[in-house]
C-alpha cells in the first residue's frame, strides 16, 4: 500500500486500522439478501473481510490503479470487480434487478449522490452500511428539530431506519483526512412505498429545505396552493420541524388540493 499514492481528486483516504475494516464489515447483518457490493475498495482493506462472509461480494472501483492491485491481490473476487464510476454505471447489468446490500468507506466527495442514487435503487437495496465524513452520517441519521435535520435525513428515513453506529478518527486513514468519520447502518423499512405520491414527496421536501428559514406557506409557492389549503397550520412551520411522518401528510394534502 506505501508505494500507492493517494488521489486527492477522487477522495481516496486508505484505511490501515485492520479492527475498525472488521468492526465496518460486520456492520452488516446479513439479513434479507445474499449479494453486496462494496463502493470504493481501493486496496481491499474492507474486501478482505466482506469475503469472509456468507455472501456474494462485487466491487466497483473507478481507480484502475487500485483495479489491478485488486485483480492481483484479491483472486476470489475474479470477474467481480467493476472497473467504473459508480454515479454513471448502470448496476441492473450485472444486478438484474435482484436486491444487494451496499458497503463501503465511501468516497468522502461524493457523499451525497452515492446516497441519492442509493434512494433511486432503494427498491433493490435491503441494506446500506458504511462511512462518510462524521458529520454527513450524523445528518442522515438527525431527527426533527435539529439545525443539521434536512433533505438527507427526510429522504433517507422516509424508507430507512437509520442507525448511527460509530465515530472513526482521522488516525487511522492513510493520508488522514481533515474531518472525523461516521459509520452508519440503513436498513430498509418493510412498508416499501409511500402512502403519498413519491415524487411530490421528494419535490416537497427539496422545495420546503432550499429556504429552510422560512415557514412552509413561503417556501412553497411555487406548487400554487390553494387560499384554503393555506390555512392549515402546518404551513405556518418551517421544514426542520416536521418529522417524516409530516412530511408525507403534507404530500397527501398538497395532492388533494384543487382536486
Ligand atoms: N475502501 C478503501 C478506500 C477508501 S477511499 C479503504 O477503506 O481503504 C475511497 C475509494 O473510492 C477510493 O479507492 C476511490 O478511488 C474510490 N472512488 C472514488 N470515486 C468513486 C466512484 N465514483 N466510483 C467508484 N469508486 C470511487
């Protein structure tokens, strides 16, 4: 691993404390599915663990540096190793629509549309466990009332329990990163649709956060509510008060309006 230099660009920051690549493997609970899929190997410290487990384990890597060493170092991966970006490569080629569980120590620059692409697959994913930046994996996990509660953790939480395990210090990375990490574990709710339309849902909850200071009645023109609609007292809040469970009676009543 010294002789590889780490790139900056596509946020590689190697983990070398073998404990904590354990302790982020068994995050998983091997509950409900049989294939997982680690994003961002690098040199397979968290590999080597996940293929101690019961299940079937690809990786997607977009460093063909990293890829070759894998391919060397790691034989029992064999033709399971993805050699793409995993924002842009379409995963049903080699998923088929079948379910896997998602791991990682992720790419800390891409936080948030790992987890986006996440929720567009989330139909096909039971599970998703790994580490961002502390703060990010607090986000997710936050509930109402908080000033870190926003889009990511409404989104998330809408069809994941979320479960904040634990905080990784900058120590133990190669080349140590400036911010403390967080590991946390999504784990599919059984209700897997919404009982509101998703797509407003999802539209309501970016609109509602983009001006998070102020009350919902503002916040939301643009969806052209209904004077009637307006009174409701739930527009008179701002969005960082409303749990998920609001959010989606706000959907139903926004659907309703002026029909
Ligand atoms: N899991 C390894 C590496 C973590 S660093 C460890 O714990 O040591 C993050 C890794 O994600 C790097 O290997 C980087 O090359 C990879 N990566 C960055 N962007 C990616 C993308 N869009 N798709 C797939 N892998 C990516």
């Amino acid at each position: 691993m010294d002789k590889v230099r780490a790139k900056k660009h596509l946020g590689q920051h190697f983990l070398n404390d073998e404990n904590i690549a354990e302790k982020i493997a068994s995050s998983l609970t091997l509950n409900n599915y049989k294939t997982i899929l680690e994003i961002g190997p690098g040199m397979g410290v968290l590999t080597k663990y996940l293929l101690k487990k019961p299940v079937t384990t690809y990786v997607i890597e977009i460093d063909t540096e990293s890829v070759s060493y894998l391919q060397a170092n790691y034989l029992q991966l064999s033709n399971r190793i993805i050699s793409e970006d995993f924002l842009k490569y379409d995963l049903n080629t080699i998923f088929n629509n079948e379910p896997f569980a998602i791991i990682g120590n992720f790419p800390y620059n891409i936080s948030s549309q790992i987890i986006f692409k996440m929720l567009e697959m989330r139909d096909q994913v039971p599970e998703f466990c790994g580490m961002f930046q502390k703060e990010v994996a607090a986000r997710v996990c936050e509930k109402e009332g908080s000033k870190t509660y926003g889009i990511l953790s409404v989104l998330v939480q809408a069809f994941y329990d979320a479960e904040y395990l634990f905080t990784v210090s900058e120590q133990v990375f190669t080349p140590p990163p400036k911010v403390k990490s967080g590991v946390l574990r999504l784990t599919r709710k059984k209700d897997k649709k919404l009982p509101c339309d998703e797509k407003l849902f999802f539209r309501v909850v970016k609109t509602a956060f983009q001006q998070r200071r102020k009350t919902l009645r503002n916040s939301l023109k643009t969806f052209n509510l209904s004077d009637n609609l307006k009174e409701d007292t739930i527009f008179g809040q701002r969005p960082e008060q409303l749990s998920v469970s609001d959010f989606i009676a706000l959907t139903q009543k926004i659907e309703n309006d002026n029909v």
